[in-house]
C-alpha cells in the first residue's frame, strides 16, 4: 500500500501509475475543489492518457482520502509530491513538504517499518542536512520509519507515458532496508533502478533541469545575436545544427532551439533554487546565473520584437498562453512575462488565444488586462499584428489568414 501527499502533475502521476501497477494508493492533498474533481474522474489539468487511468482506477486501486491515519496506517511508502516553489532569494521554499511531514508523524501511531520518500524537488543536502534531523526531532521512540528521496523526470504532457515507460528509477537511499522495499516496489517495472546516495538523489535532479534551462538559454542568446547582425534564416540554422549526427535522433532538440524563454514550473524553480543553494554554501555558478538573467531578459526583448516600434494604441494578438504546446500550465510562462512587458511598455489593447489554457491563465493572471478570443482567427479580426508565443499546432496556419504582420516568436513558420 501508498500513501500519496500531493495530487499536481507529479504527485497525480505517481499515484496512478503504482495504481495501474496493482497497488493500493490514497491520494491526500489540501485542495477541495481538486479533490472533488478526481472523485468525479475528471483530471484537474490537462494530461494526455492520464484521466483514462482515473477513470480505471479511481475507488478500485486508487483512493481520494480524508482518512489520512488510516492510510497511513495500512501504507508500506508514503511519496510526498508537494510543491516546493521559490522565493525572492531563488531557494526552495519546504513548508509544505514539512507540514506533510508532520501530519505523517501525527499519523503513525504503531511501529511497522514505513518509508517516507520525498519525490518533489528539493536542493541538494536537503535529505541529509534537513529531513533527517528534523524526523528525528520529531519521531516518537515507537515509530519506525526510513527516509529517501525518489526524484522524478516527467514532461508535462507526457506525464503518464513518462512514468510508465521511464529511462531511469533513481532512488536516493542510505540504509538497506529502505532500499528493499523500494527496489521491491519498482521492480515489477523492469526498469533500470539506480540507488545512490541521498544528495546524490538530489543532484541528478537539478542536474537535468539546469542543463534543459541552459540549453534554452543559450539557443535565445544565439538568437538575439542572430538578429544583431541581420540577414540570418535563424530558425533554418537552428533545424541544420539539429541534424548533426551527434545529436543521435533525440527530443533535446527542442531545448536546443529559440523561442520565448523557459517557463512552467521545473526549470524556473529548479535553476533558481541550486543558485541560492550554492550561494548558501558559498559558491557561485556564473554560467547558470547569467542562465536565468537571459530568460529574465528574453520577455522584453519578445516584446519589442512583437510591437518594432508601433504606436501604443496597437491592437496586438497573442497566439498561446501556456508555457508550451499539449499543456494547460500556465505558471511562469513566458506568455504572461512578455504581455507584462507589453503592458509596461505602454500597450493596453491586447486579446489572446489557447486552445487550452484560457481559463487558466485568467486565474493566475489577473492584473493582466486583456480580451480572452474564441480562436485564433478571431485574434486575427481583432488584431492590427499578432505574435505566436506558444507552437501550438494548429499556429502554424495562421498565416494563411491574410497578410497581417505576424511576430514567429517560436520560429515555426
């Protein structure tokens, strides 16, 4: 038996896949309407694949609780999968992974051998310098309970695929009998199960994201410069970097190619908080902070390519909301940095389309003043020049509309 803390795109997708491995799991998170929504076997965001298995395996395997000493009691492994946002600093703010800790502790009231396996995104040393003193401080003498931390590498929009048919299981563990049951857990799997150590766990991690954030970084830097010195086919240059042999065929080309900047929640998050956490320690990273100083640059220069100079009163049209196609995420996107800046710059006539994120980004959005479109070519009635900041598909017919000036900010025309 789970036990899951957290129901977002990690904690959602964890719990459904040992689920569909014929585990029992209850799903605990603080979110009402969330909660009333996966009881009804709707998905509470948008994730190809995944609200088929709800629907298969809600109130069968998979449980939605208020019951948490109950769950608790009968779980083997409890996966926190909790947000750990960054603050103004960068760091990792832990408060809701301590908080499900707590009520964990709360909840353990016999001595079985349980597991608590952290599987949101925590700075490297967190486990060891952290979670471990602290579950110790707090622990009664009865309780028996092993600590690790199970990082996870899921695209969003690709979450269920990505769990079930994972390159990789690490496992960032330091004492055998916890290894045991996780090993146990994920074997059935048939996937690599790589056990290192727990800041190791952590590293690996930050490792990935930092390196997808670089990337980004690096493809809109040599873009900027492409414009500088004119007379570059940029998103041509960038299609026959992609066909070095080197590459070897794989989807990191789509990091290693221009655009609106990274956005979302992972790498935003991530690059931010291995900044602060090597600042704490006492070292900088002057690759990766100039890495979040590009994609912090990148919306102003997004929106000055868009308006070249036109007057303020420009109706302009933003093709894409969500950080980027097949999602309905809308946090940190680069959408919503480049209309702030669009509206810092003094242009208050703007209207939007996504085919999925609308709704969305309204709710997280709303000193954004803008006129949400039914569809793309009602942005084009109401637009004098539009700009694609999203490469939804079905954008790249826009210019079929007629001859009003489009801004390709994903360089997909």
């Amino acid at each position: 038996m789970v036990t899951v803390f957290g129901l977002g795109f990690v904690g959602l997708t964890t719990a459904l896949g040992f689920a569909h491995l014929g585990y029992g799991v209850y799903g605990v998170d603080v979110d009402e309407e969330r909660k009333e929504k996966l009881r009804k076997g709707e998905l509470p965001f948008l994730e190809p694949g995944m609200e088929e298995a709800l629907q298969k395996h809600l109130d069968q395997n998979f449980h939605v609780t208020e019951d948490i000493p109950s769950a608790i009691a009968k779980s083997d492994c409890i996966f926190y999968c909790v947000g750990t946002p960054y603050g103004k600093d960068g760091s990792a703010d832990l408060s809701y992974l301590f908080s499900a800790i707590d009520t964990t502790l709360e909840a353990i009231r016999d001595g079985k051998f349980r597991v608590m396996v952290t599987k949101s995104t925590i700075p490297p040393s967190t486990t060891a310098e952290k979670i471990l003193p602290y579950v110790e401080r707090r622990k009664k003498p009865f309780q028996q309970v092993g600590i690790a931390n199970n990082p996870e590498f899921l695209r969003e929009g690709h979450c269920w695929e990505d769990f079930l048919g994972a390159d990789r299981i690490v496992l960032g563990v330091s004492e055998e009998r916890s290894r045991k049951v996780l090993t146990d857990l994920y074997r059935p799997m048939g996937i690599p199960i790589k056990c290192v150590t727990p800041t190791t766990g952590e590293f690996i991690k930050y490792l990935s994201n930092t390196l997808l954030a670089t990337m980004v970084s690096y493809s809109n830097e040599m873009a900027q410069l492409a414009d500088t010195i004119g007379d570059i086919q940029t998103a041509e240059a960038f299609r026959i970097l992609h066909m070095d042999k080197r590459w070897g065929g794989c989807t990191m080309t789509s990091y290693v190619y221009p655009g609106c900047g990274y956005g979302g929640y992972c790498l935003p998050k991530d690059t931010n908080a291995l900044l602060a956490q090597a600042r704490a320690k006492g070292s900088e990273l002057p690759i990766l902070r100039e890495v979040i100083a590009t994609n912090d640059r990148r919306a102003e220069t997004v929106a000055k390519n868009i308006v070249k100079g036109r007057p303020q009163d420009t109706a302009i049209g933003i093709l894409g909301l969500s950080f980027k196609p097949g999602s309905d995420d809308v946090r940190d996107t680069p959408a919503a940095r480049i209309l702030h800046a669009l509206q810092d710059m003094g242009y208050k006539n703007l209207c939007a389309y996504d085919p999925e994120a609308m709704e969305e980004f309204a709710w997280h959005y709303p000193d954004l003043r803008l006129r949400f479109m039914g569809s793309a070519e009602e942005v084009y009635q109401a637009a004098d020049v539009l700009a694609i900041v999203t490469a939804w598909e079905e954008f790249r017919s826009v210019k079929d509309l007629g001859s009003k000036p489009v801004a390709d900010c994903r360089y997909m025309l």
